[in-house]
C-alpha cells in the first residue's frame, strides 16, 4: 500500500510506515527498506548493499538527504552501483546496532547518518557517518572499482568484520559476582571526568546521562558520600539554566554542543523527557528542592502537548529543524522577540534569556553567529532578580507569563518542525515510568491518567496476548518487540503501580516479566537481545546508551516482581543477568552506570511496605511519597493484591488506621499505624 507521498514516482519507502522512511520515498535513489527483498536483489544483481541509517528529527540526516539523496546526478550513481537500503534506526534498533557496532570495532567516528557498504548478504566492509556529496561520489566510484577489481580482498575483509561483530554481540564471558568496590571506582572515575563548573561529565559535547545521575543519587544515599549528590546538582542545575533546556515550550533538547549547556542540538526524544523526568522525581525527593519539580511538571505538560497521540500513546521525536533550517522554531531574532513582548516584558525577556541584536547561536559547521539567540538564563532565579532589581516571586509570574506569550507567537508565527507520531514501546515504558514516578512523588492525578492512559494504549494495541510489538504506527502494531521493549515497559508498569496502587497493573507486570524471561533469557549469554532465531543474533546491552538499556532495566524490574511476589525464578534471572556481564562491567563499571545502580537493589537488602487504608491513609503515603528510598517498593492493600502478592492476605488495619507492614524477604515487622513509626521502621528521621 502507498502511504500519503506528495510526488508522481515514488520509490519503495512509499509503503513504509516509519515517517523517516517516508521522507525519503520521493528521492530519486531506489531506496528499499531493510529486508529480504533488498538481500535478494543485492545477490540478483550481484551489487553490493548501500545501507543508510538515521532517524527523522537527525539534522546531518536532512542535510545528506537534500546534497545527495534527492539529487538526480548522485541518486543515477548510487542506484547503478549500489542495491540501497535506508534504515529508521528507532524502527529497527537491532540492525542499527549491528552496524554501530561494526563502526566502533574499526575505531571510526560513529553516529548518524551511518553509511554502511556491505555484501549482498550484509557483511559490512566499509562505514562513515555524514558524507558530503563529492565525498559520497567518490566512494561509490571506488566501491565500482573495487566490486570488479578486488573482489577478493573485499570477502576477506567482509568475513573478518562479521567474525568481529558476531564477537562483539554474543560474547562469552564468565559468570561472576560482581566485585563489592565496583560502584566506589566507578563513582571515582565520574568523578575525575567531571566538569565542576559547569557540570556534566567531558569538555563537550554534554548529554543529559540518566543513568549516570540514577547511580550517583544512590551512591550517595547508600554510601553518604556528598560529592555524589553534589555533582548530580550542579549538572542539573547547568541544564535547566542552559539553553539544552526549551525554556518557552518544555522539554529537553537531544545534547549540547558546547561545554556551558547553552547551544543545543534541537531534536526532542521521547526517551529524553521521559528519563528527565524521572531523574528530576528523585532528585527532588533527594534535595526536596522545589526547581526540580517544577522543571519536571513544565515536561510533563510538554509531552502531553506536544508528544502525546490521540489514542494515548506518546510519538517518539520532534525534529530539530524546520524549513530545512535547524533550531529556527527555537531560536529568536531580536526583531522576532519584539514583535512577541512589548513594553517591560520585552526588556526582562531580553536580560533574563541573554538575547543581543548579533545573536548567540553559531552555526555549527561554520561556527558563524546567524542573529538567532538561543534562550538561556545562565544564572539562578535569585541573581536575576537581584540583578533586575525585583523580588523573586514577582519576576517568577513575569518570566511565566512572558514565556506563555512567547510560546503562543511561537506556534501562531513560525513554521513548525515535524513530529514523528510513531509510537515505540520501549520509549513509552520510560516515559510511562517517568510521570508515574512524578505522579507517585507528587500526588499529581494529571501525571497518573497521563500514564496510566499510555500504560492502557500498550497493553491494548502493542500487545497480542503476552507478545508485545515494538512499533505502531496507522492503527498497527509491528515489528516483534525487543528485550529493551519488554524491559522497559516492565518498568513502567511498575511505576504505574506505585502511582496507582491497581493490583490489575502489578498482574499484568508479572505475565510480561515471566513472557520476557521466556522469550529472552538463555542460560549461556544471559538476556538476548532480540528472540531466538531473529537475526542478526546478539546479546542484551549493558553498557549505558542514551536512555537505560535492556539488561539492567529487565534485570531490576524482575527482581522488584520477585520480592513483591515471592516468585523465586524472576530472582534467580535477575541475579545472572547482570553476573554473565561482569567482565564488561568491571572493565569499565562507569560505562555501566545503570546496571550498578540496579545491582544495589539486586544486592539489597530492599524493603517492601504494604499499606492498609483506613484513617490517615493520606498522610502516610505523604510521609512516603518525599523519601528517597530507592531500595522499597509501596503496596495498598487494594482488593487483588493479595493474588499477586499472597503473603499480604492476612495484613488487616489496626482500629480502623491506615497500618503500615515493613517486610523484608516477605518477613514483616510488627504493624505501625503512625508516620514517623514507619519512617523509623525504614530508618528515616
């Protein structure tokens, strides 16, 4: 079927859901999509494969597009040396990773567009990121010359990189405990790599790390050392200053390309604002510093406005440019700005967001300023009002009420950029996660439908029975899900758990974690990645990427399933899971960020606190909901839990007051029917 394409002639990603592919279904090279149907023709013609992957809101991957693949000079040259393949590296993150993995294992510069030459049967021999017209020409003339010259070299040199990559994914390391002094060196190594004054970790360019922060924040609440706590700070308080943070609409860009976190690269990711979230949940149950709250209900209302699908799903990117522009819909002329505020509003807006008539944003392949200002404050609330001369409340409702007027001139006035509305199972479980955790901390009833709305739009139409798709797009579920889909939304659910307290979320989380060690566990190499016999085979991933990967994510939902239910198997898997990688995790354990985090759960001891209804339920859960206890899980006794969790049957209110069970390895304390008893049952002042 053809999907909406505005041209006469349009090539084979015509048919494709995937709206990156789409894109590219007028260019005037004969694209294919990832398939048997590329492969066979590649062997039919005896053509090597060109194979092309990014993602819709990627710049550099509009920017090749518009120099090369929509050029009819270079597309008559690539269709005559090349079978080519473009790739939606979000729709099929598997094949993205063979790839990338090919890329790192011959040491290039790795990133997207990925260019991949490869044998007809996928054997990669060549890789690059973005290439420049003449570049790209001159490659597919060498590639002419070496498929009729040098044949042999090239199945050589094919053969030895599917050896490397097959290495590289299904590895065989030892099973081991991981060492005790494990998250001391990696919290070290942070530490050595860290920016104190501006936060983040490395010169630049700065991304926003979730699992670095979620470890951090439990090594300091584990081991007492501040400087773990400090770092976290510093950085977030550098992003919601920067310009990496959308100031006028919500919501984080992709990365920053400076040091400072002011010049961002302007896509917006699901996976981002939904791990923002979460980290903010609980740097705010940290701190309790209020900013960080705030800042994460300015995402939450983000996402439900601009992210959020019809049927409740959330689509998984924004573009980072419009009109074939990068950041135009974010960033402001002075002229721009003017015509949006007037009077004192136009002068506070001016100083607080460091707007001139030259501009701040320098293009970043020439790095020449373009009379665009990205808006940043770079200061805290406090020094600007000082600075201004007002209180701070006061200036707090201006800025609010100047950046409502500039979000409004902003949608009525400037072109938009696209929104990629496919829905992507394992971005949603983080960002399911992400507002029920700020549901839970909060009470917020908005953050709790927005997720238990996604949680709902998952279960319904990504799921078939206990299977669950990846991808869904046009009113359909495709592509057979991933550990990182299962893993995540496992995640999720539990979160949607805590928020809402439905024993119905908490039994469908134990039939998706059991189908999950079913469908991916193999006792030689842990949690595959991908189901046995889809190829290309490999292993789950346990060195952090830009959002939590599927191992450690599974492996801590599993084990929070085992220690509610007492089923003893998820345990057991939970346990292995992150031991087959402990060779990688002890290479390089600040890589692994997330997988140590999740081993001090793992490792315990947890806590489990079941809750019974009755007078002063509310200031119980209050009294829970602005700890941080990373290492307990909160169950109310609702009718059904005692299904899931049996050893909660014979747990009874005392007089009619909300009673509180403090368990361990389902062995509980005696009942208390205060907060502060709870709190001091869990060690808490």
């Amino acid at each position: 079927m053809t999907r909406d394409v505005n041209c006469d002639r349009p090539n084979r990603l015509a048919r494709e859901r995937s709206p990156y592919l789409r894109m590219h279904a007028c260019n005037p090279v004969d694209w294919y999509p990832w398939g048997e149907e590329a492969l066979e023709a590649a062997k039919r013609l005896d053509k090597p494969l060109h194979i092309s992957i990014g993602y819709s809101s990627c710049h550099w991957c509009h920017v090749m597009a518009r120099e090369s693949f929509e050029d009819p000079e270079v597309a008559s040259v690539l269709n005559e040396v090349f079978v080519n393949v473009k790739v939606d590296r979000e729709e099929r993150p598997d094949i993205d990773r063979y790839y990338m993995t090919y890329c790192q294992a011959v040491g290039e510069g790795c990133g997207w567009p990925l260019t991949v030459v490869a044998t007809p049967d996928g054997r990669p021999f060549f890789v690059a990121t973005y290439l420049p017209r003449s570049r790209l020409l001159g490659l597919a003339e060498a590639i002419k010359r070496a498929w009729r010259e040098e044949r042999g070299k090239i199945e050589e040199i094919a053969g030895e990189s599917a050896r490397a990559v097959a290495s590289w994914l299904l590895p065989r390391g030892r099973e081991e405990e991981l060492p005790v002094d494990l998250a001391s060196r990696a919290y070290n190594a942070l530490r050595s790599s860290f920016d104190a004054t501006f936060g983040g970790f490395g010169y630049q360019p700065k991304f926003p790390n979730p699992t670095i922060h979620l470890f951090l924040l439990r090594y300091w609440r584990f081991t007492g050392v501040i400087d773990s706590l400090v770092m976290v700070e510093r950085t977030l308080k550098s992003m919601i200053l920067g310009g990496i943070r959308d100031h006028v609409g919500g919501g984080f860009h992709r990365y920053s390309t400076d040091r400072y976190w002011i010049l961002p690269h302007f896509e917006k990711m699901l996976y981002d604002q939904g791990s923002m979230i979460l980290v903010l949940s609980e740097a705010y149950q940290a701190t309790g510093d209020r900013e960080y709250l705030d800042v994460a209900m300015e995402t939450l209302e983000f996402l439900r406005r601009e992210m959020l699908g019809s049927e409740g799903g959330f689509y998984s990117s924004i573009d980072s440019e419009s009109n074939g522009v990068e950041g135009l819909y974010y960033t402001w002329t002075l002229e721009e700005l003017s015509a949006a505020l007037s009077g004192d509003d136009l002068e506070i807006a001016v100083k607080a967001f460091n707007v001139s008539s030259e501009g701040n944003y320098r293009e970043e392949a020439t790095r020449r300023k373009t009379g665009r200002n990205v808006l940043y404050m770079g200061r805290p609330l406090e020094a600007l009002a000082r600075e201004l001369g007002m209180g701070e409340r006061e200036l707090e409702l201006r800025l609010g009420r100047i950046k409502e007027n500039l979000r409004r001139f902003r949608e009525e006035e400037k072109p938009r950029p696209m929104v990629d509305t496919k829905v992507l199972a394992d971005w949603n479980g983080l960002a399911i996660a992400g507002v029920s955790r700020l549901s839970f901390v909060t009470g917020d009833v908005n953050a709790l439908k927005l997720g238990l709305r996604a949680a709902t739009f998952i279960r319904e139409k990504m799921m078939d029975g206990s299977s669950l798709y990846h991808a869904y797009k046009d009113g359909e579920a495709y592509i057979d899900g991933m550990l990182d889909d299962y893993g995540l939304v496992l995640w999720g659910l539990l979160e949607a758990y805590q928020a809402s307290s439905d024993p119905g979320i908490l039994g469908d989380a134990v039939e998706l974690a059991r189908e999950t060690v079913r469908r991916f566990w193999d006792d030689q190499i842990g949690f595959r990645a991908t189901p046995r016999g889809v190829e290309p085979q490999m292993a789950g991933e346990v060195v952090d990427g830009a959002y939590p990967q599927g191992v450690p994510v599974a492996s801590y939902a599993l084990a929070r399933l085992s220690r509610i239910t007492g089923e003893k198997r998820l345990e057991e898997v939970a346990r292995r899971a992150l031991k087959v990688h402990s060779e990688v995790i002890a290479g390089a354990p600040h890589a692994c960020a997330m997988a140590l985090a999740v081993n001090y759960y793992i490792r315990g001891p947890t806590r489990e606190v079941v809750i019974v209804p009755g007078r002063g339920f509310e200031e119980v859960m209050e009294a829970a909901r602005k700890r941080y206890l990373p290492d307990t899980v909160f169950l109310v006794k609702r009718p059904g839990l005692e299904d899931v969790a049996p050893y909660t049957r014979s747990m009874t209110s005392l007089g009619g007051k909300a009673t509180v069970y403090v368990c361990e390895n389902q062995t509980c304390r005696l009942p208390v029917t205060s907060p502060s008893d709870m709190l001091r049952l869990l060690g808490e002042k």
